[in-house]
C-alpha cells in the first residue's frame, strides 16, 4: 500500500508541475526522481498513450527490470519461480523442478567475450518439439506480405529522393500479414545486409500463435498503438517513443493493447547485433544510458496437455508454420547476455555544439551494428533519434546542412514536425518516411533554407513535440514492389517540391568580374 500510495503522489506532484509537457515524453519529464517507482510513475503519467487508456501500472512496474545494457557484459538473470536457475551450473544431470535446459545462442560460440551472446533457457519442453515446418501459401492470411523467393531480386536500387506519405492501416490483419518489406540490401543466407518493414496491424495475433525470425534481429519502432508482446523471456510492453528489439530466434506473440490498431517501423539486422555507440571525449555518460535499458521478467504458461500451437517462422524472408503439442513461453527462468530489450527514446541525453556549426547526426546515435567488413567506424545499421533539443549555436545555419553520403539515410517520424522540413499534407508526416540512398543529394527544402539562413539565432528549442528518426546504413538500399507502387505512397513531386525551386542567391562580386576561374554563360 506504501508503494501505491508514493505512485499516485508522484503523479499528483508530475500533473502539478506546468513546466513538463505531458503530451509528449521529453527528458524534461524524468526530474525529481527518488525512486525507481516514481521515474516509472512520471513515465507513465508522461505517455500520451497511458495518459488516456485505464493501463495497470503495477502490471507495467512488474514486467520488466532493469538491465542495463549488454554493452556492460554482465549477465543477468530472471525467474518465474525462485530456484528455476540452478547454482553454479548451467546443465546439471537434474535440472531443478524437473525443467530442461536450452541453450540460446546470438553469436557463435567462439566469439570473443566482448560480443559474446548466449542465454541459458530452464523450461518445461525444449523447443526442438514441434511437428516439421511447412511453408505458409502467400495466399494465406499467415503468410508474409512481400514474401521473397529470390531476396535480392526484390528491391529496385534507385537513385532517386524517396518520400513516402503516412503509410495505411490495415484493420483486418494481425502482427505476421502486417509486416510490408520496404527496402532493404543484402540476403539473410549470407547473414549480410538488412531490411526495413512497415507494420500496420488491427488484430492480435491468434492465441496460441508464436512468431520468430531465423533472419536477423528486429528493431521495432512504434508510431501508433501499444505492442503488447509476449516473448519467451517474458512480456514487453512496448509504446509509441519506445523502441524494442528482438534478437534473431526469439519466439513471440503481438497483442493490441485495448484493441488499438498499431502502426510503426522495423528494422531487420541479418548480421551482428546493435551495441551502444562508443563515446569518445563525450565520456562515460550521454546519449543513450546503459541503465536505461530494460528487459523482460521471466513469465511462463502451463500448457502441454491436449493443446495445440502454432510456431511461424520467418526463414530467408519466407513464412513457414509448424505445430506443437506444448507453448514456447514455458520458460521458467533464464540467465545470460541474449534477451530481447527496450528503451524510452525519452530518456536519450543529447549532445550539440555550445559554439558555432553543429556535429554530424551520428552524435544523436541510439543504437549501432558495426560492419567491420566496411572500415572501422561503419555500420550496416545505426539507429539515429532526432530529439527535442535547444540550438545555441552562432552564426550557423542551423537545420542539417546539404550532403551526399556514402551511407544511406532512411528517415520516419514517430510524431510531431522534424524541423528541417515541411510539414502537413505532402510533407515529411508522422508515419510517413524518406529515403535518401547512396550519394542521393538532399538537405533542407526551399522554405526552411529561405528561412534559416535569414532568421535571429537566439537560443531556441527545436523538435518539441516531435521524434523523427533514421536507419542509416553503409549499404545501399534497394525498394521493393510494396514500397514504390503497391503501397500507392510514393510523393512524385518531392524534388520538384523540395529542391528544384532552391534560388540562386550567387552574386559575383564587382571586383570578381574579370576571375581568373569562373566562366558566365
Ligand atoms: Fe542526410
């Protein structure tokens, strides 16, 4: 009752406090923090999801710890059923209330200690029993939307800006059919490249339903609606500013949370795993926190008699489904380094220029999969926020300056107006996305160039309300069928709209007329 009590205190004492915007999670809202149940209280009070829906928040605090993040190499551990782990041992002749033990490997075995993944697994039934595989018929409601018999053969590689309008929901499908791939590189046999989806379901997934992908890992990034998963290590409750990840091979089931339809993006690693960015002179806090990482407690049901379940799997972008007499959440304690996680983009500390100019978007860097293949420093995939933050700086123009990149920049917005470009129908909207590929030039639109390099530079404060974020990559991205017709998104007119109208602002001084170099035409 003392812990409830202090809850509802700390939510009076959040409401009451005019300075913290309530609709929107910013870092501003996690001051005055004594306890873990107050952060989790304000948190809660924050969401603007939670703010509106009769959420239990006891069901919230339990249902995940906090884990740091593995970046720290500690392994943690979490039980259903205090004794499920056994002591000093992994695989005792016995395991204890006659559980067996499983092995869950992220990496090979042989990897060197600082990327070494695996868990140890204490359930009811291994999961090696099930009846064989059989792959789903595109036709079926089961099957992926953008199946791909011949991986590569699917994207078209285009040098063209992309842009894309908010992307549809589709009311009548559960988490599987709603996974539309939209672009990606690379093949899951050769565990090289990735992918990126939308999803956009109405219905939870069927009861006794699990789902895996042998592909790669699966960073989620809700835009709408509450996920509400149920992973082998336990549940996740996963909201919009909230991003979670699966590793590769975890089995699990997506529930709408109060029946609200979902809609976000995903993106798929075929090989490594994210870690957190290294921080250089920035040291050893900023960004995104270890601590601020949280994973499931183990949390399992009883089924294995006269049951049936149907295990689908995601295997080289292929569905295939499988029955079994038992459920796959059977595990009734784990202990390791490989474990699904989220993380509240809200709690990002972000990091910018005190001077003059402003540092290149990797200083927003959430989460990073290097590609040693490529060079050091390079990613096949970085996880970049663009946060509610304040610019100081002088004498600069401040939105991101024009480029072309040899990596290419896949951007979505979570919510709110990104500042460097338009808003409102046409525009760069919520649920909308961009691609800027391989040396594709882009950069501010007309307007906002027209505007910010005229405007006073007092310290503002940008992206308020807002999240964009972006799934940079070393490689270039190729566009499915989905993503350049089928999905009728497309925004013809975004060059034409964006930079074609740029104004020539070139004056060529007077006593310049005669240059040495520089021909007029
Ligand atoms: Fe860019």
């Amino acid at each position: 009752m003392q812990g409830l009590k202090r809850l509802q205190e700390a939510i009076e004492r959040h409401r009451e406090n005019k300075d913290i915007n309530i609709k929107y999670k910013t870092p501003l809202t996690i001051r005055n923090i004594n306890t873990f149940t107050d952060e989790q209280a304000i948190d809660d009070a924050c969401n603007p999801i939670r703010c509106n829906r009769s959420v239990r928040i006891s069901e919230w605090v339990r249902g995940v710890q906090r884990v740091g993040f593995n970046v720290q190499k500690t392994s943690i551990e979490s039980e259903a059923i205090e004794g499920a782990l056994p002591l000093a041992a992994n695989s005792p002749q016995k395991c204890p209330y006659g559980l067996y033990n499983e092995k869950l490997s992220g990496t090979a075995f042989t990897a060197p200690r600082d990327d070494n993944l695996q868990s140890w697994l204490y359930r009811i039934l291994p999961s090696a029993s099930h009846q064989n595989f059989e792959p789903v018929p595109d036709s079926s409601a089961q099957s992926l939307n953008s199946p791909s018999p011949q991986y590569g053969k699917h994207f078209n590689a285009i040098p063209n800006q992309l842009r894309w309008d908010p992307f549809d929901f589709d009311k009548e499908v559960s988490w599987i059919h709603s996974l539309h791939l939209l672009a990606g590189a690379g093949d899951p046999t050769m565990k090289s490249g990735i992918a990126i989806y939308i999803y956009a379901a109405g219905a939870s997934m069927p009861e006794k339903s699990a789902f895996y992908s042998a592909d790669g890992d699966f960073l989620i990034v809700p835009q709408h609606g509450v996920l509400d998963i149920r992973t082998e290590f336990g549940k996740i409750l996963v909201r919009p500013n909230e991003i979670c990840v699966i590793p590769r091979g975890i089995r699990y089931h997506v529930a709408l949370h109060d029946n609200e339809p979902v809609r976000g993006y995903i993106l798929e690693l075929f090989q490594g795993h994210f870690k957190l960015p290294e921080l250089g002179p920035i040291g050893s806090n900023g960004l995104a926190n270890a601590r601020d990482f949280q994973s499931p407690v183990a949390d399992f049901i009883e089924d294995y008699e006269d049951t049936e379940w149907t295990l689908y799997a995601k295997f080289d972008g292929k569905m295939f489904s499988a029955k079994q007499s038992h459920t796959p959440f059977d595990i009734v304690g784990w202990h390791g380094t490989f474990y699904p996680y989220k993380y509240d983009l809200g709690r990002f500390n972000p990091v910018g220029s005190i001077s003059y100019d402003h540092p290149d978007p990797s200083i927003f860097t959430v989460l990073s999969a290097p590609s040693l293949p490529h060079g050091p420093g390079t990613a096949v995939a970085d996880f970049v926020i663009f946060p509610p933050r304040w610019l100081v700086q002088e004498n600069t123009f401040r939105p991101p300056w024009y480029h072309r990149n040899t990596m290419s920049e896949f951007m979505g917005l979570i919510h709110g107006n990104y500042d460097a470009k338009g808003a409102g129908k046409g525009g760069f909207q919520p649920a909308g996305a961009s691609l800027h590929n391989t040396m594709s030039g882009h950069g501010p639109d007309m307007q906002t160039f027209e505007k910010a390099s005229t405007m006073d530079l007092p310290p503002s404060k940008v992206g308020e309300g807002s999240m964009a974020f972006m799934f940079e990559t070393c490689l270039m991205l190729g566009v499915t069928e989905w993503g350049l017709k089928t999905s009728q998104k497309v925004q013809e007119q975004y060059n034409a709209h964006s930079w074609q109208p740029l104004k020539v602002h070139f004056k060529r001084p007077d006593k310049a007329s005669g240059a040495t170099n520089g021909d007029k035409k």
